[in-house]
C-alpha cells in the first residue's frame, strides 16, 4: 500500500473516525459532516489507497486488513499534529481519558497516578469511576482499567494484577465477641455483602457450611472501598484484596485474622483499543503503570 504525494489530508481525518467509531453516522456527528460526505471522503481514500478499506454491511460496517493496517498509524499521526499545534499555540497540555473501577482507582491509580505526571507534566489525567462497561472503542476514553479475564474484543489487554481476597475487620470489633479465633467466629458478626459469591467460596474454602447467610439480612455498597471504610469504622467484617489495603493493615487499623486467601481467577487489566496501542499518550501510561505494578522496565510493545 502505498498513498501518493498528495494524499488527502481531509480524507484521512474522516477515515480515522469512523475506524474509531465503527459507524460512518456518528463520524460525520463528530466532524460536523453529513452521511453523504463523509462517504465521499472515504471513497476518495480508497481510490487514492487503491482498494477497499471498509467491507459494508446492512446496519454495519468493519475494517479490511488494510484499514487495520492504517487506522493506528493514521491516529497517531493526527495525535502528534494536534500535539504540534498545541506547542505551537503554548498549549502543552493533552488529555488522558480513563475509565476505571472505584476500589481500583481509590486504593491504587489515585495515590500513584501524580508520578506519571510529574515525568510527563503535558497529560491531564481524567479518571472516570463508572461502573458502567465502557466500549473504549467508540467512546470518549483512551484507557481503561477492568476486573476480568482479559478477554474483550478489539482491545489490548494486558494483566496488571492477580486479584485475591480474604475476610478484614477492624481489631475493635472483634474484640466484641472475644476475637476472631476460627473462621466461623466470623458469621457471629456482620456481613458485606453476603450475597458476595467471594464469601461463599472463602467460606467454603475454609471448611465452613455457608448456609447461614442466607438468612442474613444483606448489606451492599457497591464497591469494595467503601465497605473497606466501613469495616475500618468497625461496622462489619468486609472480604477484600489484601493488596489494596497495606497502610490499613500496617497501622491496625484492619486486621486479616486468617492467612488464608482465595481467587476466582479474575484480575485487574490495562485495557486498551488495539488500534491505538501507538497513540503516544496511551504508550506514555502503560509503559508507567506496567512499570509501577511489575517493578523493573518493560520492554516497549
């Protein structure tokens, strides 16, 4: 594939949003464009290019190899010239979208996340707590970090950590029932969230008949960090990730009363499209955060 010496710069603008957008209407929404244009623009790139770059279907649209091919470079291209112009301007700064979960983004990326931008003081990072599933391919987010398997098509997925957990309280409420001795001492206090199927395999894991809660009556808080500060405030007995929690740990404020941990084979995941694993701001972070979670430098991807 080879373009010629005046390609159409206008062309490849269009091309680039709809690969990002899977959809040549919300392209033309974005650009301020009709449907009618944008296809032109697209046809005036193929015949340039000299064959196909998308393969059209009713209702639906996917790209050829050579707009697979293309797409990445073509980002990165029109991100390294609006980087240029904002230089130019005196306007250093770009913006790093990330979505990512609550625990994961309170525990971890929120205390960490000022060093990435100490070496790289022109990316505003903007960190986003939805729970809400993001498709990092036709939404407005660069990143994102998610609890899983690593499986998501069309992304990039490379595992940050293992993911454990193991029952936490605080030492204060334990002390209200003579300490917690034996794992089912715990079902003599109060449980988040009972209907967690982590505390039933935990429960089971340990020898203990899980029965019991399902008579209880059931607390939810919607992500662990917050049942984490409830169960520092020594409301109830929480089951978390040890890893999350080493300054609560170390100062007692929580206690793990138990070695033992279990997993269910998910993990938290750097999360990325596959078409814009060159894009230098998203290259920029994970190199960071691969670095910060593995310890020694990565190898480039």
């Amino acid at each position: 594939m080879k373009l010629s010496k005046q390609f159409p710069l206008n062309a490849l603008r269009v091309f680039e949003a709809v690969a990002r957008h899977g959809s040549f209407t919300k392209a033309g929404e974005e650009l301020g464009m009709t449907q009618t244009a944008v296809s032109y623009q697209v046809k005036l790139l193929e015949e340039n290019v000299g064959e196909p770059l998308f393969l059209r279907r009713p209702r639906q649209i996917s790209l050829t190899e050579t707009a697979e091919r293309l797409a990445p470079q073509v980002t990165e291209a029109f991100e390294m010239l609006q980087l240029a112009v904002a230089e130019a301007r005196g306007e250093t700064e770009v913006t790093l979208q990330i979505t990512c979960l609550a625990t994961f983004a309170s525990q971890w990326l929120a205390r960490r996340v000022g060093l990435f931008q100490l070496d790289h003081p022109n990316v505003a990072v903007r960190i986003n707590t939805s729970d809400t599933l993001v498709d990092l391919g036709r939404e407005a987010f660069d990143i994102g970090i998610r609890s899983g398997t690593g499986e998501w098509p069309g992304l990039r997925a490379e595992k940050l950590m293992d993911v454990y957990f193991t029952p936490m309280l605080s030492p204060a409420l334990a002390e209200t029932i003579g300490g917690v001795h034996e794992p089912a001492d715990l079902l003599k206090l109060r449980i988040f969230d009972t209907t967690d199927p982590w505390w039933h395999q935990w429960l089971e894991a340990a020898g203990v008949p899980t029965s019991n809660l399902k008579t209880r009556a059931t607390s939810f808080y919607g992500a662990q960090a917050y049942e984490a500060s409830a169960a520092v405030a020594g409301q109830g007995v929480a089951i978390l990730t040890p890893d999350f929690y080493p300054d609560e740990l170390a100062s007692g404020k929580l206690i793990r009363p138990f070695e033992l941990q279990c997993t269910d084979g998910r993990g938290y995941w750097l999360a990325y499209p596959e078409n814009r694993r060159n894009v230098p701001k998203i290259k920029a972070f994970r190199n960071w955060i691969m670095t910060e979670m593995h310890g020694s430098k990565l190898p480039a991807q």
